[in-house]
C-alpha cells in the first residue's frame, strides 16, 4: 500500500434496533443490552465503526456497539480514541472523524475540546493530533445530513432573509426565501403533461401537513424540494408571471444545490486538484461563500440562530482545511465523497432489507456477513468500485504489522533471557 494509500478517516454512524434480550448460541449469553458503556439496561440502537481511505478506494468495519438513546460521559469519544491507536499501530494515519450532528456526537465533538459555538464556529476548529503533534485531525459534521437538515429547516420556519451582501452580489430585487415559492411552483404547472419541476407534487407543498421524523431522512425528500430544475423553473415563472420576488429563492437554491454537489461529489472530473488550479479556486470560493451565507442568513421571523447553521460552516471549513492538507501532502485528487457516511448508510440499506429493525443478535449476524462477503463477492452493477485489492492490501499491511511487533516482542524477551555477564 502506497504512502497516500494509507490515508484514511473513521466514519461511524447508529441506526435503531429491536429493544430485546436474545440468546446468541456462539457466545452462549445473552445480548441486547448496551455495550458502549457496558450497562444492563436495553440497547435501541447499534453504531457501526468503519475506516475509509483517502487516497485508495478501500473501507472497513473495523467494531460496532449498542447503545441507549444517549451515551453518558466521554464513552463514545474513548471509543473512537481506541480505533484510532489500533489503525495507527499498523502505520494508517487517521485525518478525520465522521459523524452525523445529533446530541451524542456534539457531546463528543465538546469531550475532544471542539468549541462550535456561534461566536467561534468560523475558526480553525482542527484538532492537534491525539497521537503524532505533527498533524491535524479534523472533526467533520456529515454533508448529507447537514443538508438534510438545513432543506427542512427552512421549510419548518417558512421563510429565510438573505443577507445584504447576498442580495447586492446577486442583484436580487427581494431578499426573501419563501417556501410559497413552491407551491406558486407547482400550482402555475398544474395540469401540463410536461413539467420543469417534475420531482414536486401538490402534496410536496402542503406544507400544513407535517413530515415524520423518518421521511425527513429520505434524501430524496430534500433533493424534490432544493435541486436546479426547481431553481431554473422559479426563473421561467418570475419572467412569466413578472413576479421578481421568486429569484431570491431560485438563486438560494442554485447554489445550496451546488453546495451539496461539491460536497458529496466522487467523479474525478470534478475533484479537487491543483493541477486544476482555476477550478480548485472556483470550488473553494463558491464553498467559503455558501458558508458565509448560512452563517449571515436570518431564520423566520425571529432571526434565531439554528444548530443547522453552525453545522454546515463547520462542515464546510474542515473539508477545505483537509483537503488542502491533502493536496500539498501530495494527493493528486480529492474527493469530498470520502469524507461522508453513505458507505455506512449502504451498509444500514443492506441490514434493513434483512430485517427491517433488526435485534442485537440479528444485527451481529448480518454485519459479520457483510464484512466478510466484501472480501469474497464482487456485486454486479455495484454503485462503488470494487475495493478487494485495497482490501486485500489493508490485511496484508497488518499482517506485516503484527508480525514486526511479535518479532519485537521476541527480540525484548531474548534479551531478557541472555545470561549477565
């Protein structure tokens, strides 16, 4: 494994699980209680801990555990230690960590010394590395829930005011992001076969009619409402209607839309390079403007500050500290894909559509298959490349690993040995 090749991050993300005790036949005890930090109350979820490379395309279960609705004091952020000393020790070296921004991450983010307050959030919150001075570790919110997030938050509160810097650079004659849009939208397409905002239907818009907790997590319920054909279509409607008040939401959702795709992107046409340094530029500027912009940007009525906001400038500040790191560190690309958790949610696809909402038991048993299989059946028509060579390399590296430290090991105890003279 190359030198870049063993660039890597810890990615962990939970989903929910059946709150029971079941008998596990290999163990011959009972399992269903939480394990991070061992107690004996029930386990409803189970966090799942992979490593991703950076520079080669390899991803890794490396633990997982069950847990409560909340992990009490620094477990999590222990846990995470330990994956990090155990990947370091076969010569990984870790540069981010992964994590959606619930309430048992944020405590982990605070254990690791991250101040992400408003005041403080468009800081250097990067991290000197816990186990080599030398090096930054960053701490980055997960872009896709960040995303998620951000989409509902403005409709939930109605409205959003673009700051006045926003509405002069893109020459907007309103200054309001209003969810009304849509519905405006969608009512003036209503009954034409054809349609430019084709993912928005009129129950889409009834906005009165609230979203479960667990659709707001489709991505898909996200992408229909913030996308470019919506914002290309409010542009045809102000035109046609001479309602000019759309733009300022049309010109918000192009580029949040372009936020989005410049930070999940896997295509090495579009990824971050220095060979490239014009459109390395263009990137790194549209991603600190969009940064700038939520930061700036009013919620509702009130104007309240939203944990969404300091979600995605963190988000966005760590990536391009990382990636520049990276660059100049000697990768050729990067591709902000790696610093998400869709390869944990592909995981948790496959775990749900055994079980729906699997027992610990279950959970264990699939997750073990799943780890294994990826190094012994290559899936037709798979969404990622095939990884069994870097995979294959990974075990080697730590095959030659373990056996350095036994021959350490056996070279102390022959010393050891050696009679005094």
């Amino acid at each position: 494994m190359t030198e870049n090749g063993r660039d890597c991050g810890i990615v962990f993300d939970e989903m929910s699980t059946e709150e029971a005790r079941v008998y596990c036949p290999s163990k011959d005890q009972v399992i269903g209680t939480t394990t991070l930090p061992p107690s004996d109350s029930l386990a409803t979820k189970a966090i799942v801990f992979m490593l991703v490379g950076i520079g080669s395309p390899w991803k890794q279960i490396v633990g997982y555990d069950f847990t409560g609705n909340s992990i009490p004091g620094s477990a999590l952020k222990e846990r995470v230690m330990g994956i990090m000393v155990k990947a370091e020790e076969i010569n990984l070296k870790v540069h981010f960590i992964t994590s959606d921004s619930g309430a048992k991450n944020q405590r982990m983010w605070k254990d690791f010394g991250i101040d992400f307050s408003r005041g403080n959030i468009m800081n250097d919150l990067s991290l000197v590395h816990p186990l080599d001075s030398s090096r930054r570790l960053e701490i980055i919110p997960d872009a896709v829930h960040v995303f998620k997030n951000l989409v509902h938050g403005w409709l939930n509160n109605v409205y959003l005011t673009l700051p006045e810097w926003y509405v002069e650079l893109k020459k907007l004659p309103s200054s309001i992001v209003h969810r009304a849009h849509l519905k405006e939208l969608v009512s003036y397409e209503h009954g034409n076969q054809l349609k430019m905002a084709y993912t928005l239907k009129e129950v889409d818009v009834n906005f009165e009619t609230k979203m479960s907790s667990v659709d707001k997590m489709k991505v898909s319920n996200s992408t229909k409402f913030c996308n470019l054909d919506n914002a290309s279509a409010l542009r045809f409607v102000a035109l046609e209607k001479n309602n000019p008040s759309l733009l300022a939401t049309a010109a918000y959702l192009e580029d949040i839309t372009l936020w989005y795709a410049m930070m999940t992107n896997r295509s090495e046409d579009l990824s971050l390079r220095l060979d490239n340094p014009d459109y390395y530029k263009n990137v790194c500027d549209h991603l600190n403007q969009t940064s700038q912009l939520i930061y700036d940007v009013r919620v509702g009525a009130l104007g309240h500050w939203k944990p969404w906001k300091s979600a995605l400038t963190m988000c966005t500040q760590t990536v391009l500290r990382l990636s520049d790191r990276l660059l100049k560190k000697g990768h050729k690309i990067v591709l902000t894909a790696k610093f998400i958790q869709d390869c944990l949610e592909s995981v948790f696809s496959v775990v749900r559509f055994k079980q729906r909402r699997p027992t610990s038991l279950q959970f264990s048993q699939i997750v073990k298959i799943i780890t294994l299989t990826q190094y012994m059946t290559k899936v037709p028509s798979s969404y990622y490349m095939d990884d069994q060579e870097h995979l294959v390399g990974l075990m080697d590296l730590m095959k030659v690993r373990r056996k350095e430290l036994l021959k350490d090991k056996y070279t102390k105890s022959s010393e050891i040995l050696q009679p005094q003279e």
